[in-house]
C-alpha cells in the first residue's frame, strides 16, 4: 500500500485527517519505532532488537509513516512454518482508536491467506480492551491464558488467534 490513506487524529479541540502510507521498516525508522515502543509498552523493545528484525528471514514489520516520514504506528511479525506470531502493534497515543491499527493488522491477515498460513496468534493484557474488540472484530478468538506474562504491572496475556481455513474443495 503506496498510497497515502487520511485518518482523522484524536487532536484536542478538534479532528483533522493526517494522511499517512504503510511500508517495511527500515534502518532510518528503528528509532522513532524504538521511541514509541517506549511509549507503548512496559517492557519496550529496544533499538538493537529491531536491527534484528530486520535481518531475520521470519520476520516483518510495517510502519505507518505520514509524508515526512514520523512514525505513526507499526506492527511485527514472526512467521514459523505455516504459523504467524503478530509480536507487537503500536499507535502513537493520539491517534489510536482511528484505524490505524486496524490496517497495520490487515496487512498481517491478507499476507496470513496469501501464504495459507494455518493462523496468526498474539497476546494481549486483559485490561487492553480496546485491543481486544480490534483483534475479535478482525475474527480473533479468546483461546487460552499465559499467567503473569506481563510486567510492570503483572498481569496474565490472553492468547488470542485467528484460525484460517482451507478453501472447499482444496486437498
């Protein structure tokens, strides 16, 4: 997806589109996605595991840029054999609750039924409800629990995955 896409920010005051377009990360980007990792979570990725992502074959990441090229949102994922691991999806503060993160994810379904990856799965902390109805609306299902998997504060992860069948008549 070259194109910019607007999408209306949370702006104090008032709503306004900021266009932005989803490419692959790259070396220049790592720190503003390192940045908002910070931001995002409590146990943040760091710079240097995000130079390795880039050099894994298994992995992917996706960034939403606007036109001077800010880091917007991005996602990660790990693919092994025919199974998906979505590892993070973050959204600058703002602008999240916009579709943003409902895009980066779609990128992630339709490279899962391209490839007829058996499924994608993820974590989430049960307090993140809003993650929560995005990945459901996405067909997501509830279909386990990892104890305390979270820190800062501890928290159980629910395991969340999407399933993909085989089309009809396939073999």
């Amino acid at each position: 997806m070259q194109e910019f896409k607007p999408v209306m920010a949370s702006v104090p005051g008032k709503a306004r589109p900021i266009p932005y377009r989803l490419v692959p990360m790259d070396r220049e980007l790592v720190p503003q996605i390192a940045e908002l990792e910070r931001q995002s979570f409590s146990l943040p990725w760091t710079e240097q595991m995000l130079y390795d992502e880039l050099e894994s074959l298994n992995s992917s990441c996706i960034v939403a840029v606007d036109g001077d090229r800010r880091v917007l949102g991005y996602a990660s994922l790990t693919v092994a054999a025919d199974e998906g691991y979505v590892n993070n999806i973050a959204v600058r503060r703002e602008l999240r609750r916009q579709g943003l993160a409902s895009d980066l994810l779609g990128v992630f379904l339709r490279f899962a039924q391209a490839r007829k990856l058996a499924f994608l799965t993820l974590e989430v902390r049960p307090s993140n409800l809003a993650a929560i109805a995005l990945y459901e609306k996405h067909g997501f299902r509830q279909v386990g629990r990892r104890k305390n998997y979270y820190d800062e504060p501890t928290e159980d992860a629910i395991l969340m995955t999407r399933f993909f069948q085989p089309e009809e008549g396939a073999q």
